[in-house]
C-alpha cells in the first residue's frame, strides 16, 4: 500500500483554483474514492460543485483528520469543533460542498451544527441569518 | 393556512440549500415549534419539510386526501385522537376514497370514541403495513372490533387500554390473527381473565411488552407469561389477585425481564420481587410503591444481584430506615432513579448515605418526606451533579440556604417540584441560576412574589411549564417579567392568584406557544382580558376559567373566535348566559371536553340549544345533576349515542358563592 499511500492528485475547484493533495487525503472523499477505484480520475479532478475557498477548507481538515488517524494527537471531536466554528454562510457552503464530495460525517457535522444554530429562532431571525449578503 | 405568504429568500441560498441538504438538517430538528418556524422561512423550507414529515396529526378528516396524497408523501404515522366529528362511517369512507393510506405504519385513535368496527375493518384492509394501532380509551370497543383488529396479520403494537367491552373472546380472535404481536396494552379490560391471557402466551410468542394494570388475572397468567422467551417488560398494577407465589413462577432461568411494576398489588411482599431477581439478572427497572410489604435487609442483599443493571428503583409508600437507605446506596449505586414518595421514616442520615453511594442519580422523588432538612440538598448537591428532576413537595423544613446550594450544585437540573415548601423570593434568586430549567411547580408559596418571578423571567429562559397554583401575592408586574423572559412557557397555573387582573392577562398574551393555562378563581378578571389571551395566545387548547365571576359573554365570543384550537374549557361559575354558551359550542370545531357547572345566568332553553349546536363532537361533559331530570331525553340520547360521556355534578345551586376568601 506504500505506492498509493504517497501518490498525489490535483483537485481543481470550479473557480479554477487547483490543489496538490495526498491520495489519501483526497480518498476521505466518497466521490472522489469512487472516482480513483473506478479508474474514471486522471491526476487532475475537476470538482465544478465546489468553489476554492471552501474546498481548502474541506482539504484542511481532511489533512488533520488522516494525521490525527495515523497517531497524532488532539481529539476529533476538537477537529470536528475547529471546522464549525464558523459564520453561517461559510458554514452552508462547507455543508452544500460536502453534500456534493459526498463527506458523510462532514454533512452530519455541518447540518447538526446548522440545525443547532436554527433552533430557537424566529422565523424573521432565520431569514435574516440566511440573508444572502454573507 | 391563515398565515401571510412567506417571502421567498434569493436564489442563490435556495441553489445552494437544496432540499436534500434541508432534509438532512431536519433530521436533527426535533422541537415542533422550532420545525414550524423552518417550514415558515419560505417556500423551498416548505418543501423539504413535506417531503421530510413522517407523522401527521389532522384536526379534520376532509382535508387528509389532499395532505396525504399530494402534500406529504412520507407519512408512515397517523394520530387521529384530536380529529374531530370522527365517527365509524366517515371513517371507513375516508379511507376507502384514497390509495394513500396504503404506506401508513402507525394510527392513533385514542379516545375516538365513535370508532368502531366498520373503519377498523376499512383500515386494516386497505394498509397492509400496518404495525402499530391504539384505540386506548374507546369505551365502546369491543369483541367486534378486535374481529376486526385480527385481520392485521402484521401487527406489532396494540393497545386496547380501557377498551370495556373486549373480553377473552375477542384478545383470542388478536391472539390468533396477530402472531407477531410484540407490545400489548389491555389495562382495564376488566372482562379478560386468565384464559384470554393463556391463549395469548401460546399464540404470540414474541410478545415482549404486556400491560395487565388492573385486571382480575391470577397466578395462572404468570404461570403462562413465564414460558415467553423474549419477554422485557410486565406491568401488573393494582393487581388484586397477584401474591408471590404467582411472581415465583417468572424465576424460571428465562432471564429477559427488564421492567416489572407491581404497584398497588396488595399481596405481593418482597419475597415476590425477591425470586424474581433471582431469575432475571438484567432488571433495570423496578417499581413496587404502595405494596402493603416492608424493605427487609434481606431484600436488599438480594438487590446487589442485580447492582449493574438496576436503573429504576420506585419505592412508594413503604415504610424504610436509614440502615435501609444505606443498604440501597451500597447495593445499587448504578441507580439513575429512586422513588420514595410518601415514605416513612426517611430522614437526613438516610438520604445522604444513599446519594453519597449512588452518584449517578437523575431524578429524586421525596415528595411528602416531611423531616428533611437543609443538609439533605447539601449532599444531594455535592454528589448528584448530574439531577435533572428533583421532587420536593412538602418538604417545608428546607430553606433558601438549601436551595443555594442546590442551584450551585446541580446545575442540569430541568424540573424541579417545590409545592408547598418555604419558597420566598430570594430562594428563587438561587434556584434561578439553573437556567436550563423547563419545569418548575411552586404551588401553594404564598412568600413568592413579583420580584421572584422576575428572577424567573431574567433567568429561565427555556421554562416551559411553571405552576403558581395559590401565590397569592403574585400580580400583574410579576406577570410581565414572565411574559418578557420565558417565551417558550406551555403550561401555567395561576389559579387563585387573585391579585392577576386584565393587565396581567394582556402581558401573558404575548405567550404564543402557551397551550394550557388555569385561571380558576380570578375575580377581578374579566373578559377583556380573555379576549386578549384568546387573540394572542394562538395554541391554547386547555383553558380552565372556574370560578372567574367576572367572565362573561364576551369572553366566550372572544373565544369562539380566535381560540381554534381549544380542545378543553372549564367555565363552570361563570357569568354566561345561553348566548355566549351556544356560540362557544357550535364554533370551536376542536372542542372535545366542556364543564358546564353552575351556569346560573343559563337557562335550560340554553342548555339545551347550546348542546344541539355543538353537533355532537364533544366526548365529555360535566353539568349539574339538576339539569338531567330538565334536558330533553331525546337531546341525552343523542349526545351518548355520538360517543358523548356526561358526568352529573350534585352541588347545591348557589349564587355568587365564590366571595370565599
């Protein structure tokens, strides 16, 4: 498992921004495993659901989660908290791009999260809080 | 719907929130009020949460073929309890009419007392996944309907509590028909003996759940139920003919059992619950209050059997010693839940010896132990930090000083019961800082007053049910602070807090998530208050106005008006007259429950349109006892014959007879 442990792709968001990461960190992405098991990527994946920003971000933490797997230290639920803190447009975004990579626990994380920061509001609090200025 | 067409949010939030991303979030969305403000947002929210919705609860019948079929594809659940005018045939021809009921699940028809054997038979025929009904409090049921019931081959879930008319004929014909059956409910069918349940145990064999409150079966049903394999749970409150030798029977090596309740059975002892531990080493929950039985150490020891898996442990009414307590704490520190209401003998001692053992404790039941004192909520606070239900009625030795400490200590703590206790305004100060707090009964504090429910309101923000039943010194200002800081209050009881005004009830008129509120004995409201309570406050459905001398007609037009939901009213000694009554009852389509006692400015030509307007949807009615001989026989015989119980009250016909205090 040596060679694939330390072969890298390209991961070019819809913005055209391109990043260079491990294939494993790339794999923690049910689309993108798929994709790599199938044959159907070559060494650059176009990924047109996602913009730049927020897929660094889904990269970051992915990065974290896979040194945390091999023996670092911290928790993953300090990771987990890390990624949400955030305001709630970052916060859709991550949710819609994780949705899209087909992260699972990264959908869970982020609609748990925003169901969190739903509840207990108004219906004008929502709106306002869902204003598209963000 | 009357609400205002929500506005549509721009469509960049709704492309990227699609409605399988809104689906997920609503997953974790539990609280009905909060999904109702999602599904208010706009459009696109409305959507994924019809597509989302697994369980419904109509008002009416006629509008289930287009909430069913076009607007809620995912319903698996149906309660029908609350649907009004719900009769046999309206029933059947409902479901005859369309093919969605094919995918429901689950259906509730509890208290629809004009169910009968025609719209089972309907609903069972026509949903084949069906696995779970309950017709708990329909009178009227009988063998016919559970011929009907029988025909549910994949029925898993049955309760037929109260249902009078069902005997061991008919749980043979579900015993037989159903096979699968996994829970049943059949708590006062008086008329099953042990024969129905013989037969029930030889057929149903992964019966896992049985409630048997109040029936007259004997030992021979627990001889029977021993032999199920899967059996958990067995419920045999108030079982007169149960003694231990019957309860000897479950130690049979099965070792499934995980809740019994032997409540209320007068010949059961602790030997009885003895063996049964001794043949179920998995019992989590145990309740035996009100056994006429002593708490021997001998039954103690034999509790350490079961020290890993006991939860539950409920010990009402029985007489126990401090040793006792400490045994308790020794040999069950997993405890998660004592009960010792109305026991006798429990003093300090007892109860800090038990807590400091057993610190994994939720929920305390001291209600009536009148001798506690302070130092009890000390050790409660030092090592119970997880309690999250306390229960303290009565127990009027304890102070403010206690409670701070409580409210240091206990910091989770959700409801706490403080009726008839020494509250005064700086206890509250205290006991506010657990601002979790969702219920909170301070009935009979007549020392509470508006500074401590502004403590309430600054502080307890997540309150939802708060009972001030007698503070006499509560009053309108204090009403404010409440209206102000506890929007999500449902339940509230002011009664006899005769200081309240209209004011106060235009204050608590902002509550909109307010669903029941008791008023009884507020003279100096009258309807103006009412009417702002009923425009405001849009989700009430019970209201108890008794004794409020000052209400009258207008309050009842204000009502029928604008309080849609009402499903129960008590305005027994109130000042209205036939017209306020007759508008009340034939506009309220929800109403089910009315007490109608001592109407003195009603006639009986009153009464009687009143009760022919309502249409026959109420299920209870309470009048006075001279009413009976006055009403027309054929009016009575109408009323009962549409599922309508009456209670006839004998008091004595007196006018203003509330100038008591």
């Amino acid at each position: 498992m040596a060679s694939y442990e330390r072969r890298k792709v390209t991961l070019k968001s819809s913005d055209g921004e391109e990043f260079l990461v491990e294939e494993a960190v790339a794999m923690e992405s049910r689309m993108i495993r798929y994709m790599i098991w199938d044959g159907l990527a070559g060494d650059v994946i176009e990924l047109p659901g996602v913009k730049g920003k927020f897929l660094s971000m889904i990269i970051d933490f992915c990065k974290k989660r896979v040194a945390w797997a091999a023996g670092g230290d911290g928790t993953l639920e300090g990771l987990k908290s890390d990624f949400v803190k955030v305001d709630l447009g970052t916060l859709i975004h991550l949710s819609a791009a994780s949705f899209c990579l087909k992260t699972n626990d990264l959908v869970d994380l982020t609609s748990q999260t925003l169901a969190n920061r739903i509840q207990g509001k108004t219906i004008d609090e929502i709106c306002r809080a869902l204003n598209p200025e963000e | 719907m009357k609400c205002s067409h929500p506005p549509s949010l721009p469509k960049p939030i709704t492309a990227i929130l699609s409605v399988d991303l809104l689906v997920r979030i609503l997953d974790h969305i539990v609280d009905a009020g909060d999904r109702k403000s999602f599904r208010l947002v706009c459009d696109h929210f409305l959507l994924a949460e019809s597509l989302h919705r697994r369980s419904l609860r109509p008002l009416r019948l006629k509008y289930l073929p287009s909430l069913l079929g076009r607007r809620y594809p995912s319903i698996e659940s149906l309660d029908l309890s609350v649907c009004h005018s719900l009769d046999d045939n309206s029933l059947a021809t409902a479901i005859a009419s369309g093919s969605y009921w094919q995918k429901l699940r689950r259906v509730g028809l509890a208290r629809a007392s004009g169910v009968g054997w025609k719209g089972i038979e309907a609903l069972v025929t026509t949903c084949p996944l069906i696995e779970a009904i309950d017709l708990s409090h329909c009178c009227e049921v009988g063998d016919r309907v559970a011929a009907a019931l029988a025909k549910a081959a994949g029925l898993r879930d049955l309760r037929i509590d109260k249902c009078l008319g069902v005997t061991d004929v008919g749980l043979a014909m579900v015993s037989v028909g159903c096979g699968r059956l996994e829970r049943l409910g059949i708590k006062w069918c008086m008329e099953i003996s042990d024969i129905g349940i013989d037969l029930l145990v030889k057929k149903c064999r992964n019966l896992r759940v049985l409630d048997l409150s109040y029936l007259q079966v004997t030992n021979n049903s627990l001889r029977a139920i021993s032999s199920l394999e899967k059996f958990e749970a067995l419920s045999l409150v108030g079982c007169r003919f149960i003694d231990d030798e019957g309860l000897a029977f479950l130690n049979n090596g099965r070792n499934s059992l995980q809740s019994i309740d032997i409540s209320r059975c007068q010949n059961v002892t602790w030997f009885g619950i003895a063996s049964v531990i001794e043949g179920h080493r998995n019992l989590q929950i145990i309740n035996m209050g009100d056994c006429h039985t002593e708490v021997t150490p001998a039954f103690l020891s034999q509790l350490s059997l079961i020290k890993t898996t006991l939860n539950i442990l409920k010990l009402d009414g029985l007489q126990i010693s401090d040793s006792g307590l400490q045994n308790i704490g020794s040999n069950c520190n997993n405890l998660i839940e004592i009960g010792l209401s109305k026991c006798l003998g429990v003093t300090d001692k007892g109860i800090g010896e038990l807590v400091s053992s057993c610190t994994c404790l939720r929920s305390i039941d001291l209600t009536c132990c009148h001798l506690l004192t302070d130092n009890v909520l000390t050790a409660i606070s030092k090592y119970c930090i997880n309690l999250t239900c306390l229960r303290l009625e009565a127990c009027s030795l304890m102070t403010e000083k206690g409670f701070g400490q409580i409210a240091t200590g206990c910091s989770q703590l959700l409801e706490i019961d403080l009726t008839d206790c020494s509250i005064n305004d700086i206890a509250l100060q205290h006991l506010t800082k657990c601002s979790e707090l969702k219920v909170l009964k301070l009935g009979l504090c007549a020392n509470i007053t508006s500074k401590g429910l502004a403590y309430i309101g600054s502080n307890c923000n997540n309150l939802e049910e708060l009972d001030l039943y007698r503070c006499v010194e509560v009053d309108d200002y204090g009403l404010s602070f409440l209206a102000d800081g506890c929007k999500r209050l449902k339940k509230l009881n002011l009664c006899y807090c005769i200081q309240i005004t209209n004011q106060g009830l235009q204050y608590l008129s902002s509550l909109e998530w307010l669903s029941d509120l008791e008023l009884r004995g507020l003279v100096n409201v009258s309807s103006m208050g009412i009417t702002s309570i009923a425009f405001g406050c849009k989700s009430l459905v019970e209201l108890d106005l008794k004794g409020c001398s000052s209400i009258d007609d207008a309050a009842m037009f204000a009502l029928a008006r604008y309080s849609l939901n009402l499903r129960q009213i008590n305005i027994s000694n109130c000042s209205v007259s036939g017209v306020g009554l007759c508008k009340l009852l034939r506009t309220l389509k929800c109403l089910q429950d009315a007490k109608l006692v001592q109407l003195t400015r009603t006639s009986v030509e009153g009464f009687e349109f009143a009760l022919r307007a309502s249409r026959c949807k109420l299920k209870k009615l309470k009048l006075a006892g001279d009413l009976m001989e006055l009403l027309s026989p054929k009016l009575l015989q109408m009323l009962q014959a549409r599922g309508c119980r009456i209670r006839w009250v004998d008091k004595p016909m007196l006018f203003n007879s509330l100038t008591i205090e």
